[in-house]
C-alpha cells in the first residue's frame, strides 16, 4: 500500500500553474524568485530555502476544518500533560531519562509548557495529525521571509488579479507569546533576549531573522552557543550581557548530551533567574509517545468526550513498540510485535525522541526482512509504531535548468500560540518523508486564498 495520494489539483492551483506557461512571465518570476532569496539569505545550510515556484494555496474552507482539529488536539493535549505531571506510572511511558524527568517537573514560571508549538499533519479529504512538535519549532521566520520573496514575483501579481491572497505571518506572533511568558514569570522589567542553540547548524540562518525583527522592534536579542552561557550571582549572562529571556532553539536530549556546557542554562532554569521558552517541560509531550498516550483507548478517560471523538478522526492509531497484547481501533491485537511484523504495508516506525526523519521507516518501502530488523532494533529502543496516513501530492513549479512541474508531497503544520492556531508551516518533498533537505524539498508559504467578485 502507498501512503500518497495524488488529486485532480483545483482550480486556483490550476490557474497559478497555467500562468507559468507564459515564457517571459515564467523567466522574470523565476530570476526574482532566486535574486530574493539569496538577498535575504534564505538558506537552508548550502542551499535555498525553496525550489518551488508556487506557494501554498489554502481555501478558507480547509484552513477553517483544519484549525478547529488542532483547536481539539491541542485540547486533548493539555489534558495529557496534567495527567503526566501527576502519575509517575503514565510518565514512565514516555521514557525519560532522570534529567529530562527532573526538568519537566520543574515549574517553569510561566502559565503554558509550550508557548508555542507546532501540530504536523496531512490533509488529504480529512486532516490527520502525525506528530507534535511542543519544544522548539522552527520555520516561523523562513515562512515570513519566502512570503515577502513571493509578494515580488510578476507570476503572483498576475495571480492576485483573479484571486484575493491573505498571508499568514508567525514571526510576531512568537515574540508576542514570548513576551507574554515572560511578563507571567514577572522578574524582569526589559526582556533581554538569547536565542540559544548549538553554532553551525543548517538552521543558524533563521536565528539572525529573529534577531532582526526582534530588534526593530525594540527588544535586545543576542544568539549564542549553550556553551557561551555563563550563570553567575543569580544571573545568565551571554558573553557579558545579562539576559533574561532564553529562545530556546537547542533541544533537551541534545542539551543534556553535553552537561558542562549546559549547566549554566539548567541552573538558571531551575534557580528561576531565566525565563526559557518553551520550557523544559514541553519535553513531556514533545516525544512521539504522546500520540500513543492520545489513541490507546485504555487512556480514553483522560479526555472528554468531544476529546475523545477528535482523537479518533484526527490522530492515526500509535502505539508504543513493545511484547504483549494491544488492541486497533478497538479490536483486540493479540501480540503487538507480530501484528507489525505482518503488516508493514500499512505501518510506520518512528524512533520517539528524533526529529527531521531520522530513524524513519515507512513499511510500505521496506523489504520485509529489512522491515523485521528494523522493528527488533525498534524494540531494543525506543519507539513507536504508526499506522500509515495519505500523503497528498500537488503538482508544483519546480525552477531547476529550467521550469519544471512536479507532483510534490506536501504537509500542512499549524503554528499554535499558547493553544491558538496561528499561521502555517508548509514543507514539499518529493519523497514521502517530508524534510526541506530531501530532493526537491522546499519550504513555501501558505495564502489564504478566495475567487474575485
């Protein structure tokens, strides 16, 4: 069984796609198209953030279905984590190591683990939520950018003759949760801001964005290495400056895997001289376990029923990787290894503590030996088993040597502030595994997009 899904693209795709057929029209776009990415310095390590020439274009309609799925998820979510701070036994699930544990119950001093957050799903006929990203999601800053490169493109100003275009930007809406952060946890009257996270990253690029639209607005900001951090006489200092607002970017497990260079931001965190967003604790629903945690039924008293009844249309059946009995969609699975084993074509294996694909397999493009070694290391470690969803495909511009239209998988990743969705991430790949490093893999911006009177 493959996980795509191919469509008949509608008819605002159809017209946006068409225009490029237009020789000079289709040059001048893509020549603005590159001059205004490398101008901003949209890259993505050695490479630009997109190939593709076409944003994403949302109906009103589907944006609206899929926002109210996250609303409920988010909601089911937040349900979720009272339980793990509670109930040592449910924690215990997510596999922790004792640090991680000890920081996540650790109150952060702010009302919400996760001030911001990202839901990743895909949306064929019905949206379907495939993961949580609750510690540091990235994007914002390139989604804002690719979306001022797109307001220059003569293609899309042709396009907006036909059709009304709505934007969605994130860059202030993170720094407006953020501030809000750091007013609840009200030891500081000016947010001096540190954008921490490893030096040399593909991602580094994104960091100097929101350095930059966090100083024109008047707020100092600051990026540097975990290591750079120095925790003195009750204060965290990066190279010298006091700062009292950590943008955390690095993730814990990271974090921790280097404890000298750590230490500074942890007891800060922990001795309340830091406001650090997200907090430690979003750790508890960053792990892939709490997909698992939503859609086993022998957990279905931790959520009302409206809960209950979203779980099961929006979230695919997870399932920690274990011996023993479980059940599916309320069939009872005798052994959970052997109902894996045989069948692959439907499944997914996910390690529960890795991000950008690593450690993926999609069972429908295994071999079954190699499926049956995958899943005995799976059981070594730490993961999950997902049964698999239908990855759209549109058909994009793609600018190579020359313009080329591609059948591209593509996602679609709410932003949540604080709970409320707010813009959207979206990732196209021509592969299954959606990851902007993956062949033609790009990140475009999203548009709300309506028909002209």
């Amino acid at each position: 069984m493959s996980s795509e899904q191919q469509r008949r693209p509608p008819e605002h795709v159809a017209v946006y796609n068409g225009l490029l057929e237009d020789a000079a029209l289709a040059q001048a776009s893509v020549e603005r198209f590159r001059e205004g990415q490398l101008r901003r310095r949209l890259t993505f390590g050695d490479r630009t953030v997109s190939m593709a020439l076409r944003p994403n274009l949302l109906t009103r309609e589907r944006h609206a279905a899929a926002m109210t799925a996250a609303r409920s998820i988010h909601g089911a979510l937040r349900r979720l984590e009272q339980a793990l701070l509670r109930n040592p036994e449910l924690r215990a699930e997510l596999d922790l190591d004792p640090e991680e544990e000890r920081l996540a119950l650790a109150e952060p001093g702010f009302r919400s683990s996760s001030p911001s957050s990202r839901l990743d799903s895909f949306f064929s006929d019905e949206v379907r939520y495939v993961e949580y990203n609750a510690e540091s999601p990235a994007g914002m800053a390139y989604e804002d950018m690719m979306a001022e490169v797109f307001s220059e493109l003569p293609v899309l100003r042709e396009f907006r003759k036909r059709y009304r275009l709505r934007p969605m930007p994130v860059r202030r809406q993170q720094m407006t949760a953020m501030l809000r952060a750091f007013r609840q946890w009200g030891k500081g009257e000016q947010p001096v801001v540190a954008i921490v996270d490893w030096t040399g990253l593909p991602t580094a690029r994104e960091f100097d964005l929101f350095r930059d639209f966090f100083e024109q607005r008047g707020v100092r900001t600051l990026i540097g290495d975990p290591g750079s951090l120095e925790y003195r006489r009750g204060r965290l200092y990066l190279r010298g400056q006091a700062v009292n607002l950590v943008y955390r970017r690095v993730l814990t497990s990271e974090l921790l895997s280097r404890p000298e260079e750590a230490r500074a931001l942890v007891e800060a965190y922990l001795d309340g001289a830091a406001c650090v967003v997200n907090s430690f604790r979003a750790k508890l629903l960053h792990r892939k376990m709490s997909f698992a945690l939503l859609s086993d039924d022998q957990h279905g008293d931790l959520y009302n029923a409206d809960q209950r009844a979203a779980i099961e249309r929006y979230i695919p059946w997870t399932r920690k990787v274990r011996e023993g009995p479980s059940t599916r969609h309320g069939r009872r699975v005798a052994d959970l290894m052997e109902y894996i084993a045989r069948h692959r074509s439907e499944l997914v294996l996910k390690p529960n503590d890795e991000y950008g694909g690593k450690g993926v397999v999609l069972g429908w493009a295994a071999e079954q030996a190699a499926w049956e070694k995958a899943l005995k290391d799976a059981l070594r470690g730490s993961y999950v088993v997902q049964e698999a969803v239908e990855v759209p495909k549109e058909p994009f511009p793609v600018a190579l040597e020359d313009i080329r239209l591609m059948d591209l998988s593509i996602d679609l990743d709410p932003y949540l502030f604080d709970g409320r969705p707010g813009g959207v991430l979206t990732r196209l790949s021509s592969s299954a595994l959606l990851n902007v490093t993956a062949g033609a893999g790009s990140i475009v911006p999203t548009y709300l997009v309506e028909g002209r009177a």
